[in-house]
C-alpha cells in the first residue's frame, strides 16, 4: 500500500496501525502536591441545610450589591471601550492609587508607584513565589499556616520549614536559630488574625522579626488579607511598616473580604526590584486582571465610604464570633481549648488527648454542620486534636444551631 500523500506531495505516514503510546507524565509539582482538603469539605457542604464552620467565606448577604452593581454601570458609563479593553500589567492608575492611599492611611506610606494589581492576593503569592524561589529553596512558615500557602511553596519545590510558634504566633528567638542553620530564601507570615490559627503576632515580635531579617538577609513575604476586619484591641502596624523590612517585605492585600471575593481583586507593595520583576511573571500569567472589574472597584472607592461598609460588616463579625465562643464550651468534649481572636474570620480549638478531629467531622458531616480538622495546615508532624472554626458565614442564630448538632457529634464520637 502506498504511503499517503499531502497537498504539496511530501508522504504522509499511515497511523491505521500505529501502536497507541500514553502521553508523557505531569510535571513533578503536579504530581507532588495535593490538592485542598478544605476544597473537598466544601463540596461535601454545599447541600442544603448544611451548617458550615469550615469554609472562610465571606457573609454574602453583607454584600454592598447595589453599591458593586451602580459602579459597575458607572465603569460602562463613563467608558465602555476601555472596560472592555486590554489594560497594562500593573493595573488601572486609578485603583492602584486608591489601595496607595488606603495604605498610606493606616500607616505605610505607599504610592501607586510601589503597587501591582492582582487577580486575588493568591495570585500575588504566586507571583512572588515564582520570582523568588527556586526548587530546594527554604521557604521558613509559621506552623500551623495558610494551607494554599503551602500548596504554591510546593509547586515551586522549595524545601518548606516550619517556625515554632506560640499562641502569640513566631517566635523570634525560634526564628534567628533556624534562619541561621538553614539559610531560607524567605519568611511567610499571615501575622494580623492569621489563617488558620486567628492569633495576631505583637508589635515587639513583628520588629524583632524585621530585624532578623534584615540581619540575615531573607525576603518577607507579609500576607494581610484579614486586617480590616479588626472587632476590638489596638491596630498593630504592618511587618513591612517596620524598621529593617522596608527593603525587602512584599505585602499582599485583598479586597475580597472587605468588598466581595467574586471580583478576584487583589494587590501586591513591593520595592521596585521585585515588583518589576512580579509584573514581568504576571505577564506570563494573564498580562493584566480585569479591565472592567478594577474601574468598577475604583468608582466604588471613588464613590463609597468603604470604611463605613466594614464597619458594619465588622460589627456583624463580632456578634457572630461570640455566639460560637459562647458556644463552643457545651459544644465540643470537656478539656477542650480555643482561642479567642480580635479579629478576622476564625477560631482555633484543641480536643482533649484521646481525640481525633477527622473522626469528629465524620459525625458532624452526618448531622448537617462541618468545620476543617487542623492538620492540614501543619509542616511536618501535625497535631490531630486542632481544628478551624469559621464564625462569619451565618447568623447568630444558625451558628447557635450549628453548635447543637456539633454538641450531638461529640456525644457520638466519644
């Protein structure tokens, strides 16, 4: 049989009996890192009727939707071909200044300059990550951490190592001996009502860490996205906002928790090296974020006393934190521990020895109410007794009925 032939007379070969091969393998992160248990969670929650601590989900019917829609049209207004436009890397002049401006006001002085546009602050993240770290890097964590943090440190192959921590989070003499023996490439910290703990690092550890930092020359890597979301205490100062840290910290921030998390609107202040070399990785990424829903968040800046709408979501929060704390003591098995968070959108428990988490959930998932076991946050060996509680997703009312199913779960689970 003569071989096929193409239009321009070059023999094509026949594939009537070519042997069928397997495509070559993933990638090795790919296949190193697993996905998200939280993810898992929530899909098993999604039903109906289910009440969930798990998810760290803003309340959607705290939503400024009127707002959020009247800017929208405001972007289509004003100019429909920009919105619908390409836009440059480091997003829309006008957002850019107005999270400079917010910066600048709570302390840290910023300029659109210093600010890049993010797809969410996770992809700021990854954006840092992919610029700074090299497979066998050491990337230094607080332990427990933020756990798609961990998944991104990953897919970049860096050694992860945890920093001990207290119930006050790192601790900075624990840190100096280990940035001293393993030479990390840089710290990441949630240190203002950190995920999933709750707890906020003080003022004296966060200048103690900048220090240190600067002494041994690492990058810091400050993640904020719950900041402000503050129900009482003091504001601490940003880590960047610290002595040692200016030359090296990239802070990432998030509209998500403060507007809505459907915009996927992030940003990342960085000094100019990094961030420069950020935005060359975002190219490679998406080129920009959304045209039409960063005017949109700019007109809302413009046009809506943010500040006035998280107070109110605050004030919320706060009602919706206590009626879980005054709660959780019938709730879960004698012995048990939790924190007691000023802030952000979670609490920290510990069972008593002889209990297990994961076989807590297993009873609470049958009666209609869930939360996320604690080990997956950990580095290395975790603690089967922690668990996160999430307070923010529903009423008062329903969180105290939550805590009655979750009182049948522990009756059941022994």
């Amino acid at each position: 049989m003569r071989p096929l032939a193409s239009p321009e007379g070059v023999p094509v070969p026949s594939t009537a009996a070519a042997p069928h091969s397997p495509p070559p393998a993933f990638a090795a992160r790919a296949r190193a890192v697993a996905g998200s248990p939280i993810r898992e969670i929530l899909a098993l929650t999604a039903r109906p009727g289910v009440i969930s601590f798990a998810g760290g989900l803003p309340a959607p019917e705290l939503f400024d939707t009127e707002g959020l829609r009247a800017a929208y049209d405001a972007a289509f207004a004003v100019s429909a071909s920009r919105a619908l436009q390409y836009s440059t890397t480091e997003g829309a002049p006008e957002l850019r200044e107005a999270v400079a401006a917010r910066a600048t006001a709570r302390g840290l002085e910023t300029t659109a300059d210093d600010v890049l546009i993010t797809t969410g602050s996770q992809q700021a993240l990854a954006l840092i990550t992919s610029t700074l770290v090299e497979p066998g890097d050491v990337v230094l964590v607080e332990n427990p951490t933020y756990l798609a943090a961990l998944q991104c440190f990953g897919m970049a192959g860096a050694r992860v190592i945890p920093v001990p921590c207290d119930d006050q989070g790192i601790r900075p003499d624990a840190l100096e001996e280990i940035v001293a023996r393993e030479r990390p490439k840089l710290l990441y910290s949630v240190p203002t009502f950190q995920n999933p703990t709750g707890r906020t690092l003080p003022g004296a550890r966060r200048a103690a860490v900048a220090g240190i930092a600067a002494g041994r020359g690492l990058w810091l890597v400050e993640d904020d996205p719950y900041g402000d979301l503050r129900f009482e205490g003091a504001e601490v100062p940003w880590l960047a906002a610290h002595p040692g840290a200016e030359d090296r910290t990239a802070l990432l921030g998030s509209f998500s928790k403060i507007m809505a998390p459907g915009l996927r609107l992030g940003w990342l202040r960085a000094p100019a090296a990094l961030r420069r070399a950020a935005v060359v990785t975002k190219q490679a990424a998406d080129l920009h974020t959304s045209t039409v829903d960063q005017l949109a968040a700019a007109h809302y800046l413009r046009e809506v006393d943010l500040d006035a709408h998280v107070a109110t979501v605050r004030t919320a929060y706060r009602a919706r934190r206590d009626a879980l704390l005054a709660g959780l003591g019938a709730a879960l098995p004698a012995g048990s521990a939790w924190n007691r968070p000023e802030g952000g959108m979670f609490v920290w428990a510990r069972l008593p020895e002889g209990h297990d988490a994961t076989g807590l959930l297993k009873e609470a998932i049958s009666r209609d109410v869930a939360f996320v076991p604690g080990a997956p946050f950990y580095t290395g060996t975790p603690d089967p007794r922690t668990l996160r509680l999430s307070f923010t997703t529903h009423t008062p009312e329903e969180i105290e009925e939550g805590l009655a199913r979750l009182t049948q779960a522990a009756a059941a689970s022994g």
